[in-house]
C-alpha cells in the first residue's frame, strides 16, 4: 500500500453537501459514514462522521462533520493544492470549485510560466490550481 497523504477537511455540519459537491467536481467514489451508522441517535447522527472521495486519477480526500461537544479544527492556515499538466481538466475544476464562493487570484499564466489560480469555494475551502507548461 505504501504511504499516502490526503488533505482531512472538518466542516460544521456540511460535510456532506461538501464532499458530494467535491465528487460531482473531481469525479471518483464517494463513501459516506454517519454518527447514526455508528450507533448515534438524535439529531448528531445524520451527521458524518467519516467521508473518502477517491478519483480515477488517485487523488483522495477526506472529510467530516464536528460532533456535538468537540471543536472544529481550524483550516485556516491549510489550502488544497490540485497540479498537473492536464490543463483542460484543471480548469475546469477551478471554474466549478469556485462557483459559489471567490476567486483571490484568477487562473492565469504566471511570472513562473505556469497558470495558477487561488480560489475559496462556498464551504470556505481554499484551493490552489497550478498548471504546469511545457518546459523546454
């Protein structure tokens, strides 16, 4: 299996609606598990409390809701960086991540020579699109 990192997003109560959102974007499988699976009752168990999106294109990202009692962690100071070479797609991404929420830095070609973009979607996640161009 080897060793993976993947970015663990915690929301308030919009996991769901996020994750499902994230699928719909980036495509993949999308497992959800809820407070209720786990023996939960009352109005925490529709709650998630574990949700994994996998892609075709191996990207893997994770999420749940805060229960009740607990604090939510701060992601402040914590972005989502997607990258490649695959121009058409990224775009597309960015273009659908950020509806809804705003653009900080358009997607555009960058003193670096890549397209870069930063955008904050409508569940305050921020993410970072670069695209890579050819290098000679």
């Amino acid at each position: 299996m080897g060793i993976h990192l993947n970015p663990y997003l915690h929301f308030a109560d919009s996991a769901r609606d996020a994750m499902e959102h994230y699928r719909d974007v980036l495509g993949g499988t999308l497992n959800v598990m809820t407070f209720g699976d786990m023996g939960a009752e009352g109005p925490e168990a529709t709650g998630v409390m574990h949700a994994q999106l996998e892609t075709e294109q191996g990207l893997v990202l994770m999420a749940s809701d805060t229960p009740p009692g607990m604090d939510r962690p701060s992601g402040s100071s914590v972005s989502v960086s997607l990258s490649g070479d695959d121009g058409d797609r990224l775009r597309d991404w960015f273009a659908r991540l950020s509806d809804g929420g705003t653009v900080s830095v358009p997607l555009e070609k960058q003193m670096w020579g890549d397209e870069f973009g930063q955008c904050t979607d409508r569940f305050g996640v921020t993410w970072l699109v670069n695209i890579a161009q050819p290098r000679d």
